[in-house]
C-alpha cells in the first residue's frame, strides 16, 4: 500500500504495509507525535521501526541529518526502501539502544511495530544493545548539538533516559518517548510536558539558543 504525505519539502510517497503502519503515519504526520520546527538539523531516533518517523524528520527542511537505531532486521529492509531518496542524509545502527551495553534477547513480531527488549513475542532474536551515554557522546562529538532525540522503545524508554549523562543532556533541545513517567525525570534542566502517550522534555537552557 502506498501513501502520500504533504510536508516542507513537497508531496512524499510511503510504503506501508499493514494498517498498524497507517496508525503511525496517523501518530507522527497528522497528530503530531513528534513536532519538529522546519529548523530542524540533527535526529537521533531510537527505534526507527519502518521509516515512518524518520521520513517525518527528514522532510522538515533538505539539511536535516538522521541517526537510526533499529534491530528488527525486517523493519531494516523496509526503512532503507522506505527512505531511498535519503541515503545521504541518515546513517542506520542496526542495533538497540537502552541503559547499557550487551547482548540481549529482542522479541519480534510480523508487525515490526510492537517489538522490544524482553518483549515477549512468538519469536525472539538476540542483537546488539548499545549504551545510550555511548550513542550521545559520538553523535556529540561529531555535530555538536542533538535537536531532537526520540526513544520508542517499547518498555526501556524511562531507563534509558534516566541514564542519560548530564553533560550529554546540555547538547539536546528536546527528548521524545513514548511513555508515561510517574515522577519528573529531569527536572534541573527540562520542561516535562506529557500529551497523549508521549512525554516530551524541553531544555529551559538551550530551546531558545
């Protein structure tokens, strides 16, 4: 199934594949899970699923920069189809991301929406788990600023933030995740503002910079 989205940059074809992919084209174009100001220069986004998300960041304006994390190696080949016409412009880590490094057991499902972390699906895979302080600091390190970090992560969401080193947090604008945190989790530095099943944080210190 194919669909067409209007955004910044013109019309955009995607390819979607079940009616849970339609749910997230609703989710991120037309409820606006995710705002992003045509400003918009880098994205990490943590849990990529099929593009969707990422084709959203990368058509605010034709400079924004993308860095992915996905493990579900299905979902992988459907993203890279799914973002063609935006090789240059993202790099994919075919990997999960979470509060630590390691090995872990990844639940998948023929979705490729509802997957996680000792999710407990019908088949499990075992991938790579990157350290969120150790994605940061590289991504840091080579543009300076991070204006949008988005974790979807299905159940590691809060922990991972919480993990987040504090002289990381400086470099980021905004933080996404799809959860609904009980306490504020980073309260010397960020706005908490919870809409839906998204949270999102605002740094106090850097949205007007």
């Amino acid at each position: 199934m194919s669909v067409s989205v209007n955004t910044p940059v013109g019309m955009y074809d995607m390819t979607l594949y079940s009616c849970h992919d339609i749910l997230t084209v609703n989710e991120i174009f037309c409820r606006n899970d995710y705002p992003a100001s045509q400003d918009l220069r880098v994205v990490v986004d943590i849990g990529s699923n099929i593009g969707i998300s990422a084709a959203y960041f990368l058509t605010r304006n034709n400079q924004v920069r993308c860095y992915l994390f996905e493990p579900d190696p299905k979902n992988n080949v459907r993203l890279r189809h799914q973002l063609t016409d935006f090789e240059n412009r993202y790099e994919l880590n075919e990997c999960a991301v979470a509060d630590y490094d390691g090995r872990v057991s990844f639940g998948v499902e023929d979705t490729g929406r509802y997957g996680g972390i000792a999710v407990k699906t019908e088949q499990n895979i075992t991938v790579d788990c990157l350290n969120i302080n150790g994605v940061l600091r590289e991504i840091i390190a080579k543009e300076g600023m991070i204006d949008i970090v988005k974790i979807d992560t299905e159940g590691v969401e809060i922990a991972t933030v919480k993990a987040m080193d504090v002289e990381l947090l400086k470099n980021i604008r905004h933080i996404f995740i799809e959860a609904h945190p009980v306490e504020k989790l980073l309260p010397s530095m960020f706005n908490q503002q919870q809409y839906g099943s998204i949270c999102q944080f605002t740094n106090v210190s850097l949205v007007d910079a």
